[in-house]
C-alpha cells in the first residue's frame, strides 16, 4: 500500500452553534492518485494537522480536474484556509435545461466543475424523441428524468428564449404532478447572453415562463459562475423558494407548439 503523503478537502460544514468545522469531505493523496476518504469529523482534522499533514483545499477546473488550492492553518485551537469552499450537504436532485446546439460546451463544462454537487437528471440529446409538448413531458416522468427533481437550472444563451423544450422542461417543472412536488428554479445567464453582467434584464431575452417566475420572485436569475462555493448558494436559493410555490406562474402560460429562432 502507497503511503499517504497529504490530504485535502472539497467541501466542509460547520457546527449550528459555533463558527467551528463540523466535518469535511476528505481526500487523501499518495504521491499517485487522490483517493476519496468519504466525511471526517473536526477531531479527525486536527488528528491528521497534528500528525504534520499538509491539509490543502481543492477546487475543480473547467477539464474537471482538482486543483490545490490554500493550505489548511491549525493555530489556537481554530483552522484558517482564506478560501471559500462549498458545504458539505446533501446533493440536490438537478435537471440542467439548456438549447442542445449552442450551449453543449457549456453544459458539459458545468457538469465537469459541479458533478460532485448535484445529482444531474438532463436530458442528453436524442434521449427523448417527441415533438408534442403532452408527449414530451410525459417521456420527462415516465423516464424518471424529473421524477426526483428538485431543482431545474436553466442555462441561458441568447437563443434559450425560443426553445420549444426548453419551455416545455420549465413547465414540467412547475407542475406539481411531476415527481408530486415543485422544483425550484435557477437560470444562470452565460457569457454570451445579451444581459450577462447587467445588473438588470430586458425580459424579452428570456423563456417567457421563467422571466415570469423570475418577477413573481419564485425562480432565481444569476450570471454564469465557476465558483463552486456560490453556484451552489445559488441551487440552495432556489431549492429554498419552493416553500413560496404561491408565486409560481405557469398555468396561464399557453406551452409554445414551435421553436420561435434557429
């Protein structure tokens, strides 16, 4: 057996009552590969701090690859990194709705940075081969895409707005009948959209549906991020607001028959 070398941490929780680590998701690291330790404690972390390993953080590049980041400092009693980590919470079931053709790099850069996050439901393209809104929704519950879904993320580029399944994928989602809950609802602007770093939005750039639950204050509108600490405050945001399912907009919507752009 290689010996361990160093560890590292991805994720870390804190205790309710004190601003003191509660537990991590670990990593250990022998010269060859990382290798998953699963959740440690606090007593664990400082075991291994004053044992001599170097504990460092990680992150994930847009390849998917981890990436050292600040070491983990243990003095008096309390540890220092200067770096923001996400929690190490339970995964929230995903489904990514986003236009196949532009913005598959996108999608698959997501996955890449995130997968460890969420548990991901999308539909790939080909999955699902129905061009009638009734049908396709149907395929989305009989296939378990959304059946556990509790948070859909909306990747939107410019032409996101005229996508015939993307309207169809939101409103599944705002239809309690699909899994017997709502979803939450996240849209992330990327980089190419036309409001992308604006801090207000013409509502004609969007999937009517979602702007509508955007103004209604159910569905969350933020830019594209690769931070993973933020992206998921965003998914927790939006997994929170199914508490307000009062504020969701979607059966007076008439689902679109066609796709309105190329």
């Amino acid at each position: 057996m290689s010996k361990i070398v160093e560890y590292f941490v991805s994720k870390l929780s804190f205790e309710t009552a004190r601003q003191l680590i509660d537990n991590v998701q670990a990593f250990s690291y022998d010269n060859e590969n990382l290798n998953d330790e699963g959740t440690k404690d606090r007593n664990w972390l400082v075991g291994k701090s004053n044992s001599g390993y170097t504990i460092s953080a990680l992150d994930k590049n847009s390849e998917g690859t981890w990436v050292r980041l600040n070491k983990f400092i243990y003095s008096n009693g309390y540890f220092t990194w200067n770096v923001s980590l996400p929690k190490n919470i339970t995964k929230r079931q995903t489904f990514i709705s986003y236009y196949h053709h532009d913005n598959e790099d996108e999608r698959k850069e997501f996955d890449l940075r995130f997968k460890d996050l969420i548990v991901n439901h999308s539909v790939k393209d080909g999955d699902i081969d129905s061009e009638n809104s009734d049908g396709y929704i149907h395929n989305l519950i009989n296939s378990e895409y959304m059946l556990n879904v509790t948070v859909l993320i909306v990747l939107l580029g410019p032409n996101t707005k005229c996508r015939k399944h993307i309207d169809w994928e939101i409103a599944g989602a705002l239809n309690y009948k699909v899994g017997n809950r709502y979803s939450g609802l996240l849209g992330l602007r990327l980089p190419t959209h036309p409001d992308y770093g604006q801090t207000t939005y013409d509502e004609d750039e969007y999937p009517e549906r979602f702007i509508k639950n955007v103004e209604s204050e159910y569905a969350i509108l933020k830019d594209w991020t690769e931070d993973r600490h933020l992206l998921q405050q965003y998914v927790e945001e939006a997994f929170a607001n199914r508490q307000f399912d009062d504020r969701i907009i979607n059966k007076g919507i008439n689902l679109l028959t066609d796709d309105l752009c190329e």
